[in-house]
C-alpha cells in the first residue's frame, strides 16, 4: 500500500478531482480558498493527517486552485492554467516524491527542486512545489530545503505534505501553516467510496484494513482481497491452530505492510475492549472478578502491540521479510489463544 493516498499512481488533475469531492476536506479547501483570494495564504503549508485521508490530493487541488484564472473559491477546470494543470504539464508545478521503491526522499531530489524552484514563473503566476511526503527527508534534505522555505521570493507556494509531523525539524514546521486533513466518520467514508468508487465492493472491509482512512482503502481494493477477514480467522479465533511457519512464508510476500498495518490496529481494538472489560470487572461490588483474566490480557496485547510496532518500522527498512513475519508470528501465535499470553513470563 501506497504511504500517502495515490500520490504516485494517479494523474494531478485525477487527484484534484477525488479531493473537490471529498466531504471532509470541505473546510480545509474552503479555508486555503478563503486565505488565497483574501491575500492571507502564507508561502507554506503543512498538510498532515493519517495515511489515506486524502492530503495528497488536496495538495494537487490546491496546486489547481493558485493556478487557476478564474480566481474563484474553487478551480474552475476551463481555463487555460487548469487545462494544463490537468493535462499533467504546467510548467510552474514542481513535485518530489519517493523514486521508484526508495523509502526516502534524497538529497539530490530536493536539491534539485530547490534550483528549479529558483526559475522565473512561465505563466505569470504562481510557482508551486509540493514534496510528498516530507517526513520521509532526512536532516541533510531538510537543510537543502529550508533556503527555499526561508526566502521564498515572489509567488511561491511550497505545499509540503505528511502523515505525522514529529519527524519534521521545527525550523521547518515554524515557517508552514499546518494544515491538519482529518479521517471522516466510517458511514460518511463508506457513502463517498460508493459513490464515486464502486457501489459493490466490500468497503467495510478495506476500510477496516486501513482504519478508515477512504484513499487508503481504494488503494488496498486495488490490491486484492481484504486481508483483515483471513487474519482474524487464523490469528484471533482461538478455533483455529495456525502454523507460524505456513503464514509468515505467505504474508511475508503479500501486502506485509497493509497486514501489519491490520494487526496493530486490531491489538489496539483489542486492548481498548480489555480496558472496558477490566473496568466492568473492577466495577463490580463483589471484588471477587479483580485481577482476573482482563486485566492480564492487557498487558500481553501492549507487549505484542509493541512488537507489531518494531516490526512495522523494520518492514519499512531493509530486514528479511520473512525472518520479520516469523519472529513476530512465533512470538504471537501462542499469546492469542486461550493459553499463556506472552506479556506475562
Ligand atoms: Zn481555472
């Protein structure tokens, strides 16, 4: 799956369109709109939120918006700027994104951005750059960057996109406006999918793959299957005695990072329903239900959520992926039925 919605698979002008009609980026493009024509729109924007909620394509909207003639509060898609825009060749529309299968933006990339970024606008109007996504740079592309950000010069619009905002160097994030893209509710999610995606596929599911995020889960349906369905049956319906083995060899080639993405939402599914349970349990006047099977359970899904973690950022280097899936299923395996829960030894 595809880190940051369909950032590199989709034409710019195909990526406005699905942002114009996503519901929950209304008051995010009517904000940027409202502070573009009110002359407030500040050089740099930050646009951040979970992956697959739609910050890249509201970034390409954006783009579409400062190039468009017609000025108003959204592009207009006729005029000569949005035509070339959506033909996927405006001259002062500069983008950097993650080549090919590289899990960071280089150096050289941002580098190269910035002399770009430093030519005259070839229509008259604004020079747009959008990097996507930003919290994948590394210190030294950071300082490549922050010139171009510091002294901008005439029109230009630096559109930076990410998912979380930790990574980037506050010397960046002081001279953007943040702008934050959040994850709609799971029925408004399902209705947009249906509409403007296919009414019969099983959106539930995906969007439960990919905890709700809508672009992510267009993403994971052009995939395949799934994957939630298959692990819920092998790993947490205690019925079933998997093979760690068997499974670390088949999901280790099949959408691994989509399935990890899966497993640690689900443990965090898992210890919020313990929570509760725990609390019903010590709620209960009688005291004779404490320290019972609840308040253990947590502490062993915290211990595997960690290790889903860990293994979730190694999946993002460059470890075995098998060894990955087998070190974790092994260790996961044991703790799900109804035996002893790794967390506790
Ligand atoms: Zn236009």
């Amino acid at each position: 799956m595809s880190e940051t919605d369909r950032g590199l698979e989709l034409p710019a002008a195909a990526l406005a369109g699905l942002a114009a009609s996503t519901p929950w980026l209304a008051s995010a493009r009517q904000r940027v709109a409202l502070a573009l024509r009110g002359g407030r729109l500040p050089h740099g924007l930050l646009l951040y939120g979970s992956p697959g909620g739609g910050q890249t394509p509201l970034a390409w909207w954006i783009a579409q918006l400062l190039f468009c003639r017609q000025q108003g509060l959204e592009p207009c898609g006729q005029c000569d700027d949005c035509v070339l825009f959506s033909a996927g060749t405006h001259p002062d529309l500069h983008w950097v994104g993650r080549e090919d299968k590289a899990t960071v933006i280089k150096v050289e990339q941002v580098r190269e951005l910035s002399v770009s970024l430093t030519s005259k606008s070839f229509r008259g109007g604004y020079r747009v750059g959008i990097i996507d996504p930003v919290d994948t740079m590394n210190t030294n592309s950071y300082n490549a960057f922050l010139k171009t950000l510091e002294e901008p010069g005439e029109r230009l619009a630096l559109i930076l996109v990410a998912q979380r905002t930790e990574r980037i160097p506050a010397t960046i994030q002081s001279r953007c406006q943040r702008v934050y893209v959040p994850r709609p509710p799971m029925d408004e999610a399902l209705r947009w999918l249906r509409s403007t995606e296919s009414a019969d596929t099983d959106w539930p599911a995906y969007l439960e793959d990919c905890g709700g995020a809508p672009f992510a889960a267009i993403e994971a349906a052009s995939a395949g299957e799934p994957v939630g369905p298959e692990m819920e049956a092998q790993l947490f319906d205690s019925r079933t005695t998997p093979d760690p083995m068997t499974l670390a060899q088949a999901w280790s080639k099949d959408r691994p990072a989509a399935r990890l993405q899966w497993l640690e939402l689900r443990l965090q599914r898992a210890i919020r329903e313990q929570g509760e349970m725990s609390d019903q349990v010590n709620n209960n006047p009688s005291g004779r239900l404490k320290n019972s099977a609840a308040g253990r359970n947590i502490r062993g899904s915290f211990g595997l959520l960690d290790e889903v973690r860990r293994a979730r950022q190694l999946e993002a280097g460059p470890a075995n992926p098998l060894l990955l899936w087998e070190n974790l299923l092994v260790g996961f395996l044991p703790a799900t039925g109804q035996g002893t829960r790794r967390g506790d030894r």
